[in-house]
C-alpha cells in the first residue's frame, strides 16, 4: 500500500464531509433571510461601521482559557503517543514520565479549579472584593486636615 | 523514539530545592486565594513569608555541595564540547542570584499588603504572581542553556505584565501594562531570533555550543555571520530587559503608571535575573570576538549618560527612579563589561564578585527605595510628584530615614554598600584598561546626586500651615521592609571582606576590597 493513501483518504474524507454540511444546511434549512444575516459573518461584529468598537473583555478570557486546555490536550497527547511504548518495553521511563504527568496535570486541576472559583467562566460582572479587605475607610479623600498643635509650632 | 525511551536521570532534588520552595509557596498561596479571603490576605502573606524563607535556607543548605550541570540532553556529541552540560547548573553565582532573588521578593510581599490596601486593590493573587515571577528569574540564573533561559524569562516577565496592570482603573496603569507587554513581547522575539540563528550556527541552544565554535575556529564565514547575528540579537533582548539606553523607552512610563510595590519588585528583581543571565552569556560570547566587549562598553556609556541627564530633568519621583534604574543598569553593564574583558584579555582575570555585589546592593536600595515611595498611596490614590512627598518625614520620619540612605546608597555615598560597589566597578574597569569608561562612571555618579538630593530634599521639605492628609499610616510590614534593606546596605558595606568571602565569586587569590581607603 502506497504510505500516502491514508493522507489521500483524509482529505478525501474532510472534502466529504465539508461538502456535504455545507450543502445539506444549505438544501435542508430553513431560509428566513434578514439584512443580519446576509452579512459575511453571521455571529460575529457587525463587519460595517466604526472599528473603535467596545468588546467585552470576557472573550479574551475565554479564548485565553481555550489555549490553556489547547496546550494540555496537545501535551497530552504527545506524551500518551510515547507512553504505551515505553510500557510495553518495561522502559523506567514509563513510572517516570507517568508522574511527571502526573504532577503536571495536578497543577492544572487546580489552575481550572481557581478559574471556576474566581469566576471567570461567568459571564456576568465579575467579583469585586469585599469591603473589609479595602483598608481603613477615612472621613474624606481630599480633605486637608489642619496640623496637630506641636506640629504647627514647628512649621 | 524507540522502545528503550528515555532514560530517567537521577534528579538532584536538593539543587532544585529553592525553586520548587518558591514555585509550590506560589501554588499554595493560590489555593489559600480560592477560599476568597474576606477579610485581609494576612494569611497569603504569611504564607509567602514562611514559603520564602525556606526557599532561602534551601539555596544555603545547597551552598558548599557539589555543583555542576544536571538534566543533560544529548549536548556533548552535536558539537564535540565537553564536560557535564544539562538544562540547569547549580553553581556559586546561581545560588547567589536565587538567594538575592529570594531575599528581594521576601522584602516586597512585606511592604506590599499595606499598600494594596490603601490602593483598594488587595487581590489574593499578587502573591502567586510575585512568587512565579520570582522562580522565573531564578530559573534564568540557573540555566546555560538559551531556551531553558528563554523560559525562565518569559515566566517572569508574564506575571509581571498582569501585576503592572493590577491597578485596572487607572490609565497609568493600564498603560504600563500594555506598554510593558507588547515591548516585552518585542524584546523576547529578539531574543527568540537570536537564539534560533545561534542554533543554527551551533547545533544547540547550550552555551557551550557558542564557546565551541569559538575553540575550534572552523573556516566558514556563513557560521561566524550567523553566529554573530544571534549573538547580536540576544544581546539586544537582553537590552530591552534590563533597559539599555537605546531600548530603555519603555522604563519611565511603566514605573510611573505601575503599582509602587511591583515597580519596586520589577526594578530589582528583573534586573538581577537579567544580569546574571548575561554574565553567563558574556563568559562565552567574548572568545567569539571582542567586538562585544567594545559595542557592550558602548552601550554602557551611553546608557549611564543619558539615563542621569534626562533624570534630571523629571517631576516625578518614580520616573526619576526609573531613569536612576537605566542608570544603574549602566554601571552594572561596565562591571560585566570588565569582567568579559578581563576574560579574553591579557590581564588578571576578575571575578563575578563586583557584579553579583553590585547587583545585591542595588536590589536592595531601589526596593527600599520604592517601598518608601509607596506611602502616597492612600485611600484608592496616589500621587508620585514630587511635591506628592513633601512632609513625609513629619508623618513618616523613621521610612523617610532610611529613605536618606537608600537615596546616599544609590547616589553612591561612603558608609553605604552603593558606594563600595561602584568602587568596585571603577577598580574593575581600570584594571581592564578602560579608563574613559571608569572616569565617564565617575562623572555621571557626581550628576546623578543631584536628583538624588531633589528627592530628599521633597521628602524633608514641610509645607507651611496646614498638612494633606496624603501619607498611609507605616505599618509593621513596611518598617521591617525598609530596616532590612538599609541594614544590608549597611552591613554590605562595613563587613563587605566576609561577605565576599561567602560569596566565594572573586577570582582565585584576588584581594576583593585591597586598596580601598581606610580599610
């Protein structure tokens, strides 16, 4: 078998499939066509008007915290390519890595659990501190406070 | 890979020992965060305190054990160097940067609760952050291998992007951070391109590849241009990191628009990390060609000049300090400049001692420094002009004490370990035959008391009649912060022969502080 055929194949397989999700919503969906929908990107900002747009803050976090488990799952996944080997082998690497892993993957628990309890994955306003850890709460910003008698002798 | 993998190296817990200390503080401090302390983050600072101070014994626990080079890859048989070469080292000079490093994030987690407070920005997650930024520059200390640094680096200057915009409501600060960001990013591609035309020069990304090209000297003009290009490259990432002056734009506006307490930990703690990694650089790029030494001393006389003069001219304690710290930047530059120099040079060779006291000494004052600065924040604001400070010492007196010093150390002023090191780095430069360079360090130290003395002089300054209520009320954690720098600055001074001992960094047989006056 030409080594290549299974490359062939997936393209084969990933033109099938595209094509045919495109044209089956295209022939089986419902058509209710607004100004909205007809522009370029249907779900995303307006593509016409003023580019000094605000956009909510919380995209970035959420595409930030994609990446986090983007990179996990790619980590995973080279090490689990090499693993089964190693324990087939009886290699000591097999114990090793599997710790080291193991280790990593702790500390990204608690990454993700710290992201859950701060809040971060809601998509409300976040969390604002609560006012006892704000300090003393003085009288007045700006107020000028006339200086203590022994002070004022000395100025 | 085939079926027999990797082969597992026995690991020397002890020598990763602080670095784990700091990193795992880091982790704990954030799990405390989790629970959402509602009251104060004492417990997170107590944390932190207890954390670093084992970090600290550990890095002394590993002080006379036997160094080296550990988590080797296959480095030797690429190029033909020899020896026992790995992605970290545990060496006199990495022991002493982590410690320094250690000790400079020990004194900011001390002054910064108040602060954060008084600022109205008490977030639990400072302290992780300051704690991971802290174990990526002793990461960068401990490495000779680029990417390893490149990592450590990028640890460090990540947190610290966040932690310059932790003060979100203010557009100073919102400023430093996005300024500091997308500079950083700049400096680290340099530096990525760099080390990329390195490896294609070398065949690796360790030190040692460099230095053995440089032994072997093949004839291929294409490897050296390559080679001096990433070089080249990295030097400038190396530029942007500790402020060199053509790459220094970014250093005034983020110190000014950054929270005290960071800039304080940022002017010390970078800088430190950054240096030593240079000094490990330099120690091979000069048998490349002594072209370096020659731009490097370049860089450092302008860096030093420019830095002082255009500190003249600011209102603005902080922007003052930060072109002090481009300043200073300078003077560390000539000393590791000296100690290139002195390497592929016919002279005495010098040891690593001035630059990693000099280095110790400058944390120290500029921390202290910052931690002073820091008691205008007050009620959610804070003002850094310098009439911001007038009648400190009225509200403040012992803080603005040790401020006179701080101010004295950095200046340069006998009795303080800022003087004994820029002794140091003239005594270097001259031994090297670089007088211009030595008497240019001289002349701008005479420049640079005068905005020194405009500080002090706003902090000593009384406003007649009536006083704003501007300062925060010193507490324990700020007083213990600025009684340490200025005791070490004190004690880096007078017991300055033990100290160097301990050190251990001097060159063999090499008299540290011979022929200094009155000692």
């Amino acid at each position: 078998m030409n080594p290549y055929l299974p490359i062939v194949l997936l393209l084969a397989v990933a033109g099938l499939v595209c094509t045919a999700m495109v044209t089956l919503s295209w022939v089986l969906g419902p058509k209710k066509v607004t100004p909205y929908k007809q522009a370029p990107y249907e779900c995303g900002v307006a593509p016409i008007g003023n580019a000094r747009e605000r956009f909510p803050v919380k995209f970035y976090l959420v595409a930030m915290m994609f990446i986090l488990f983007d990179v996990e799952v790619v980590f995973l996944w080279s090490w689990m390519a090499v693993f089964k080997d190693w324990v087939e082998a009886g290699s000591p690497a097999a114990a090793y890595s599997f710790w080291g892993v193991m280790v990593y993957m702790a500390l990204w628990f608690l990454g993700d659990a710290y992201v859950i309890r701060s809040g971060a994955l809601e998509w409300e306003e976040s969390k604002t501190l609560a006012p006892e850890k704000l300090g003393p709460v003085r009288p007045s910003d700006t107020e000028e406070i006339a200086l203590e008698p022994d002070l004022a002798r000395g100025a | 890979m085939g079926s027999s993998g990797l082969h597992p190296a026995a690991i020397d817990w002890m020598a990763l020992g602080p670095l784990i200390g700091v990193c795992l503080t880091g982790v704990v401090a954030m799990v405390l965060e989790m629970w959402r302390p509602r009251m104060n983050n004492n417990g997170i600072v107590g944390v932190c305190i207890v954390g670093l101070l084992v970090s600290g014994f550990l890095v002394i626990a590993n002080w006379n054990r036997p160094g080296g080079e550990s988590f080797g890859a296959d480095y030797s048989e690429a190029n033909g160097a020899v020896g026992n070469l790995g992605l970290f080292i545990n060496d006199r000079l990495g022991q002493v940067i982590q410690l320094l490093i250690v000790g400079i994030t020990l004194v900011t987690v001390l002054f910064s609760e108040g602060y954060l407070r008084e600022k109205r920005l008490p977030f639990g997650e400072y302290y992780p952050l300051v704690l991971w930024s802290a174990a990526g520059g002793m990461v960068m200390a401990t490495t000779r291998d680029l990417l390893i640094f490149f990592l450590g680096l990028e640890t460090l200057s990540i947190a610290l992007y966040v932690l310059a915009g932790l003060s979100s409501k203010e557009r100073r600060s919102q400023e430093a951070a996005l300024k500091y960001f997308l500079l950083g990013a700049f400096a680290s591609s340099f530096l990525l391109y760099g080390i990329a035309l390195i490896y294609g020069a070398t065949g690796t990304t360790h030190l040692s590849g460099i230095a053995a090209i440089a032994n072997t000297q093949p004839e291929s003009i294409a490897t050296f241009s390559v080679l001096y290009a990433g070089i080249g490259l990295v030097l400038v990432g190396f530029a942007f990191k500790v402020a060199l002056v053509p790459f220094h734009m970014w250093t005034p506006d983020v110190y000014q628009g950054a929270p005290t307490s960071v800039v304080g930990f940022m002017a010390a703690g970078v800088k430190v990390a950054a240096f030593a990694a240079m000094l490990r650089f330099i120690d091979v790029i000069v048998f490349t060609s002594s072209v370096w030494i020659t731009v490097l001393a370049a860089l450092a006389a302008v860096t030093m000049t420019i830095g002082n003069l255009i500190a003249l001219a600011q209102k603005d304690a902080k922007r003052i300090l930060a072109y002090s710290s481009i300043a200073h930047a300078g003077y560390i530059l000539v000393a590791v400049v000296a100690y290139g120099a002195s390497k592929s040079g016919p002279y005495e060779p010098l040891g690593q001692s001035t630059v990693a006291y000099y280095l110790a000494m400058y944390g120290f004052m500029t921390l202290g420094a910052f931690a002073v600065l820091s008691l205008t924040g007050r009620d959610g604001k804070e003002g850094s002009t310098l009439e911001d400070y007038y009648g400190l010492y009225r509200s403040a007196p012992f803080p603005a004490a040790m401020f006179i010093v701080f101010m004295a150390s950095l200046a340069g002023i006998p009795l303080t370990g800022g003087f004994l090191g820029k002794f140091l780095i003239f005594r270097d430069a001259l031994s090297v035959d670089m007088l211009w360079l030595a008497l240019l360090l001289g002349v701008n130290s005479v420049i640079s008391v005068a905005y020194y003395l405009r500080i002090v002089q706003a902090v000593c300054t009384e406003e007649p009649g009536v006083v704003r209520s501007r300062f925060a009320p010193v507490n324990a954690g700020l007083f213990t912060a600025c009684a340490v720098c200025a005791f070490l600055l004190i004690a880096g001074f007078v017991a300055a022969d033990p100290l160097f001992d301990w050190m251990g960094l001097s060159a063999p047989g090499a008299s540290v502080v011979a022929g200094l006056p009155g000692r």
